[in-house]
C-alpha cells in the first residue's frame, strides 16, 4: 500500500496570508486528492490533482482559492490562499491506483489554524 | 449521486463488550463499501471493504461488517472491543461502474471505557 508523507503537520497563520501543504507519495498513483475535515463534518472533497494540468475542483471550491499543483506522479501541492478564520481545518491528502474499488490511502492531515 | 449516513455521533462501550457501528447509504447504481478508521493527528486507514460477494466481510483488528443490500446497510461490528479500538470511524461509498469518486459519512467516534 502507498505511504504518504505531508507537510506541514499544523500550522497557525494570520488571515490573509497564504500556506501550502505538501504531499509525496512513496510509489506512482493514478489518483490523488486533496479533502478537508472540519469537526462534526464529514469529510469533504475539495479536488482532484491532475498531473500536468489543472486540477479538477467540486463544487464549492475555486482553483483561486486553492491552487493545486501534480507535477508528477508522486507529488501534489495544496496552497490554501487569503486565509480567513473559516479556512481552519485539517487538510488531508489521498492517494489510489485508480484500479476500480482500490481503496483511498491517506496522509496524517495538516491541522490549520487561522487567527 | 451517493450518500451516507452514520446514525450516531458516539458510541461509548465499555472494554470487552460487542459493539455495532451503524451506516446506512442511498445510490441509484451499484456500489462499493468501506470502512475507515482514525485515529488521533492520524490519517485514515481502511478496515475493510465490500466490492462485491459474501455480503460479510472481515477486516483488520476483529472487525467485520456485513453488506444488506435491502436494507442499504453497512454496519460494523466487533465482537470484544479494547482501548486500543477507540477512534473515529468513517463509512464511506463510491459508484462501482468504473473509478469513482468516495463519498464518506459523517463519522462515529468510539470511546472504550475501562
């Protein structure tokens, strides 16, 4: 199964900066995402990183407020940008095969705090 | 579009005894199933999984759920819980016809209780 490291852990930023979450997968996946959880929520697909080309985004989210980069196979960036109170939340990154019913495998979260 | 929903927030139950965690879905195709488990500043891991088959599956750590279709159920069960079993567990859907994107409920949290 597919490990997954990301970064940073947590963070506290002040409103209206910027942070980005790092995710490196130890092998090649087909699928990454990116989610967030808020507490009492489930949890909530913010998009799928494409490599090489934009990002696929749900409902609810826009590519100006949360870049997403996939320059390769292994690798994603998640930018959270103009950070307001509502952005705290823990970020989790995915990965899968893309091999149908293959099973999402998850990073530790990065815990964000906006103040 | 798919749905889930856990029908209870949190679950206390002291050590050693049996516990079912609840998840019912709504989809108009066929799905696959799964239950995930997180533990604190964790990530999720996956229990087990229900693509298609024996409609009771078995998991890591004792756990094992079974599949009713006629119900839209996925409950989880164990029989004899351990500290170590307390988390927050996540049911959660996808569409069977191809790679899909996962649907996940809102989440139970169990608490063991000495």
């Amino acid at each position: 199964s597919a490990v997954i490291s990301q970064k940073p852990s947590r963070d506290i930023c002040q409103r209206g900066t910027s942070l980005t979450i790092q995710c490196q997968v130890d092998s090649q996946v087909t699928m990454m995402f990116w989610y967030r959880q808020q507490p009492g929520q489930s949890l909530t697909l913010i998009a799928t990183a494409n490599q090489g080309s934009e990002a696929t985004y749900e409902s609810g989210f826009v590519i100006d407020k949360f870049p997403i980069s996939r320059p390769n196979l292994t690798f994603s960036t998640l930018t959270v940008s103009n950070m307001s109170p509502e952005d705290s939340s823990i970020y989790l990154c995915s990965a899968a095969t893309g091999v149908k019913g293959s099973p999402l495998h998850f990073g530790n979260g990065t815990r964000l705090t906006v103040t | 579009a798919q749905s889930v929903t856990q029908l209870d927030s949190q679950v206390p139950v002291f050590e050693e005894a049996p516990v079912e965690l609840r998840c019912n879905y709504s989809s108009s195709v066929s799905v696959y199933l799964f239950w995930y488990v997180q533990y604190p500043n964790q990530g999720l891991q996956l229990l087990l999984k229900y693509l298609s088959g024996s409609t009771l599956v078995k998991g890591i750590n004792g756990f094992e759920a079974e599949f009713n279709k006629s119900q839209t159920s996925f409950h989880l069960r164990k029989p004899s819980v351990h500290i170590s079993d307390t988390a927050e567990y996540f049911c959660a859907v996808s569409d069977s016809g191809g790679y899909q994107k996962v649907t996940f409920g809102i989440g139970t949290k169990l608490q063991v209780i000495p």
